[in-house]
C-alpha cells in the first residue's frame, strides 16, 4: 500500500526525467531524493526497494504493469527470475546520505544496494540510466550487471530482426517496444548475400560474405555499435548453431569452396575467441542447431547434393563426444527447404512441421515427434524460407509475414506449450511491424 501511494504522488509531480550529465545535480531529479527516500541500514531490504523503484520509475518512464514486475518478481514472464544469488558488496566509502554522485552509483545508496536495483531495472531502461554519472555510465559500459543478471537469473528476451525492407530492429516483448539498430558499416556484398545470424551473451553475430571473403560483423549491447567479430579457424556458412550464456556453438556447413564440412567450433563472446572442437561423425550443411539438457545438438542437413540427412548428432561438452541419433527428424523433404525449424522451451524440443503446418514436440525417450499445435501461418509456402521459429522466454515465437491492408507486414506470433494443445487461436499476436515487407531474412533472440 506504501508503495502504490508513494506511485500516485509520483504520478502528480512533474518531475524531469535525466537524460544527461548536466541534469544530474538538477534539485528536481528524481534520482536526488533516493538520500532522503532510503535508508540503507534499515533491516527490511524488501521494503526499501519497493521505495527506490516507487522513485525510479518516473526516471525510467516504465508503465504500471512492467513496474509491478519489477516490483512483484513473482509476475515476471519475459523478465523472469529463475534463482536469486548474493550480489558482490562494492560500498563506497563514506556515509550514504549526502554522498556525492562522483562517489557512488546512485546517489544516496551503497553501492551494492545500488547494484541489486540496477541488476533488477530493464535493460532497456540502462541507456537513460547511464546519464546519471560517469561511475555508472562507466560501469554500464563495462557488462558486469549482465554478468550479475546472468547469476541472479535476471533475463530479459529481445528479438533481433532483419526483413526485406527492414534493416536490423530489435524488438522488446515485455514493453512492446521496437528499437532501430545503427546502420551496419559492411560493403554492399554483405549487404545483399545471404546471411546467418546468432545472439550470444550480449552480442549479435552476423555472418555472410564480402568482397574479401567471409566475414562476421557483430552488434554489441554495451556500446550499441557494430564492429568486426574475429573469424572462425575454418570460414564457413550454412552451418547449425546455438547459444547458451557466453558461448555458441556452430557446426557443420560450407567452406569456401562449396565443401561440406564436418568440423566444429564454439566461440566465447568473453573472451572474442574461437576453439575448434571434435569433427562430427557426418559431414552437413543447411542444418540446425541447439542446446538441450545441457548438451549441444545438430539435426538435418545434407551431405551431398542429394542425399538428405534425417539423423542428428549430440555433442557432450564435458567428454567433448559426438554420438549419433539416427532418424531423429525423419520428417525433412530434402534441399529446397529450408533448414529444420526448430526451438527449445524449458529442454523441450519443438519443430514446425513445413509439410503438415503443425508444432511437434519430440519425444526424447522413444525418439519420436508427436502434435501439440497448428502453425498460425502457412509455413510451406516458401519451403520454410522467410520464417523464423523461436524460444522466446518459456514461449515459443513464430515470425513471419503477411498481406495486410497497407501493404506487407511481419508478424509476432507466440504460444505457452505449457498452456496445453486443445483448439482455438491460442497464438498471441504480440507485435505487427508495417512496412517491414513480408520476408524475413534473420532471427535472433538475446536473452541478457
């Protein structure tokens, strides 16, 4: 009650919101009242933070209901809390109230309190934040309150969107909010080949080809800007990937000269470095990728230009083992489809069935597939090309485009497997993006 009052005075007061440095020591600031608002040596911590995010909502501009997912953790969906570790206590020397903003994070907090909130606030919202004061701003440039999201289980999912008339957008689901990425500074070879994508800690990958040869470009989350990502030590595209936290894996594809490989490498976005790993039992290309229990997966692919591949291969991180599983994905047409939609949701396996347009789940004990769902769209269409099939969160994400009254647009589609697989449009529509065109290119989602 406290704090949903304390929320409606807020609401009252026109107070501004900082959006630079010289705004900071503004007397009407919020973030100046957290020394009068917050008692860092109170004994209900709980209740102390209800306060601080009461106050820092207006600096934020956050809605009602995303507040009370801050607020409430319980109610958290694409924010969710999986296990709350100790933070690392960092205090600044001195007494809290009246610290200057030069000496702490926040104003009025020790610094640890000060990163508990900001390991819990939006990761959209850390821009806005960086303005406070160069300590922060700096402390945000550095990743260490993803590392510390990562540990309390703090995640919040962001899709990753390149379509035909749309340059790369990155989509926020709990805010319904779409954000223009810079424009990538690659030459026009890039800018019209093929490419791959992946997201992995808190950069997205991009592959494809220059004039030059391969090349990687990468977006990074910490200073919003694109650079070059270190190559691999065999180039290669039309490969099987994932991510799991700081790595990825990519397996399999093309080489340079069109031959399909069987080799293996896993990338560390920590450490910007490639290791090559153990070759497969079976060279493939045009494959997918995934982590499940804990262990990496590629399924499907060719070998040759005609023999198709309905096995999948598993590869064991800790005996760094490959073992093959024969007829895991029996249901795949051949080389004019497209790779294996496929996605994982609490280390359940699903696929979207092309030839049937339905969701199956994999049966991981008898190594079978079984319906669970209509697509919410005709996936054969293209042979599977211009769709994306996510993990989103504990949900899974269908993108694709449609016709609509002013031309083609992209659709967000996402469904709960945990709400069960009876009848009726039980597919969300979280987002239409107009004039994206009606075919997408790339799909990543960044879980940080």
């Amino acid at each position: 009650m406290v704090c949903r009052y304390t929320l409606e005075e807020q609401k009252r007061k026109e107070t501004p919101i900082c959006k630079s440095p010289a705004m900071v020591g503004a007397q009407g600031c919020v973030i100046s009242e957290l020394s009068s608002s917050f008692n860092p040596n109170s004994r209900s911590f709980l209740k102390n933070r209800l306060l601080i995010a009461c106050m820092l909502k207006n600096l934020m501009d956050i809605g009602e209901d995303i507040f009370d997912k801050y607020v409430y953790p319980g109610g958290l969906d694409f924010v969710c809390l999986k296990k709350k570790k100790p933070t690392v206590s960092t205090r600044s020397g001195g007494d809290s109230i009246g610290q200057s903003s030069g000496d702490s994070l926040i104003p009025g907090l020790y610094d640890d309190m000060a990163m508990d909130v900001l390991t819990w606030a939006s990761r959209s919202d850390y821009p806005n934040l960086a303005c406070v004061n160069k300590k922060l701003n700096a402390l945000i440039a550095t990743g260490v309150l993803y590392k510390l999201r990562r540990q309390m289980g703090v995640i919040e999912q962001w899709v990753y969107l390149a379509c035909s008339n749309m340059p790369w957008e990155a989509f926020d689901p709990a805010r319904h909010r779409w954000m223009r990425l810079p424009r990538m500074p690659c030459d026009d070879c890039f800018t019209y080949a093929d490419k791959e994508s992946l997201a992995v800690g808190t950069e997205l990958l991009v592959f494809g080809r220059e004039l030059s040869g391969f090349a990687i470009w990468m977006y990074s989350l910490l200073n919003q800007q694109w650079s070059r990502c270190p190559l691999m030590n065999l180039p290669r595209c039309l490969f099987g990937s994932s991510s799991s936290a700081e790595i990825a894996i990519v397996a399999g594809g093309s080489d340079k000269s069109g031959c399909i490989l069987k080799s293996a490498e896993l990338y560390n976005c920590e450490l910007g470095a490639w290791e090559s790993l153990p070759d497969m039992n079976l060279p493939r290309k045009l494959c997918s990728g995934f982590f499940m229990d804990g262990k990496f997966y590629v399924i499907g692919g060719i070998s040759s230009q005609s023999d198709r591949l309905t096995c999948g291969e598993e590869y064991n991180m800790e005996t760094r083992t490959w073992r093959r599983i024969n007829d895991m994905i029996p249901g795949w047409s051949g080389p004019m489809q497209s790779p294996p939609l496929v996605a994982v949701v609490n280390n359940q396996l699903y696929a979207a069935d092309l030839t049937t347009n339905e969701v199956k789940k994999y049966d991981k004990t008898n190594n079978t597939w079984n319906v669970v769902k209509r697509l919410p769209v005709r996936a054969d269409s293209n042979n599977g090309w211009g769709l994306a099939f996510k993990a989103c969160g504990g949900k899974l994400l269908l993108v694709g485009g449609r016709r609509g009254t002013d031309g083609e647009v992209i659709v967000l589609h996402s469904w709960c497997p945990e709400d069960g697989n009876g009848g009726g449009l039980q597919w969300d529509v979280l987002s239409i993006r107009e004039r994206a065109g009606g075919f997408v290119y790339n799909c990543a989602v960044m879980g940080c």
